[in-house]
C-alpha cells in the first residue's frame, strides 16, 4: 500500500471540503432519522458556520488533505484543544475505502497528535456506519455512550 502524508488543506480545498461535508453530514442525519430530508442541508450548513465561524482559520481546527504521492484521497478534521483532540471528519473517496488507507490515516493522525502531547482523541459515529464503526472499534476506540432510537408504527 502507498504511504499516505496529511497535508493542510488549501483555501480552495477547504471550499470544496465545506460543500462536501454540508452534505456528508445532512445526509448522516436524515439516515439516521434526527432530520427530515427537507432542509437538512440548511440545518447542517447553519451548525458548521456555528462551528467555524472563522472558516478553516477557526482557532483549534485542523483541516487536512489526505494524499499519496500520486492523488489525494480524501479530508480530515480535527479540532484540538489543551490535552484532547475531536475527529470531526475523516473522509475517503469512495474508490479508497476498505483498502487500508481508513487505517492508515487514522495512525498518522494519531501519531501527529501524540508527537504534540495529545493524550486522547475522540470522535462521532452515526450508529447507520457499520464500517467506520468497525474500523475505529479495530484500532482500538471504545464506545462511551451509545443513543438508541425505535420508530413506533403511526397509529392514525
């Protein structure tokens, strides 16, 4: 497998990312049921502008370009603060996934963090992923809390 490096994103990259993330995480939330189809996106694009309100110079968030010598990959972001560290969003285009590169970012992250005194790294999974969930499981990530939902059948 080739060696992946993070890179910081770049102004344009970042534009992209921010598109691609509004609906990334609009689509996480109508799957997993908190929102309804209809202005999801809005819904997400008003809490990443609540998030970063200074964009990709927000203090304490990170954003990063997956890439190997050839292409890139896929985004990180990461929000560090004091000891402690939040995995916002990994993504990998479709064609990397379940190869090993998942894998491989998340150890040259973790290796980054820990070389700058990170102790511990967090993050959010929506339930719906069962393949991030088995790869943060794999490497060594433990639930703390799950949420749990049941639709009951409509009784009009």
């Amino acid at each position: 497998m080739t060696k992946i490096t993070l890179q910081q994103m770049t102004s344009s990259e970042y534009d992209s990312f921010k598109v691609s993330t509004v609906k990334s995480f609009a689509a996480g939330n109508v799957t997993a049921g908190t929102w309804k189809q209809s202005g999801a996106e809005n819904k997400a694009e008003a809490m990443l502008k609540q998030l970063l309100p200074d964009g990709n110079v927000t203090a304490g968030h990170r954003f990063y370009t997956i890439t190997t010598d050839q292409e890139n990959l896929g985004t990180l972001w990461v929000f560090v603060q004091g000891s402690s560290a939040f995995l916002f969003d990994i993504m990998l285009d479709k064609r990397f996934r379940g190869v090993g590169y998942g894998r491989q970012t998340m150890t040259v992250m973790e290796k980054m963090l820990a070389d700058e005194g990170i102790r511990e790294v967090e993050l959010h999974v929506f339930g719906h992923n069962a393949p991030a969930r088995a790869l943060y499981q794999k490497i060594g990530y433990l639930e703390t809390d799950v949420t749990m939902k049941k639709k009951l059948p409509s009784q009009t």
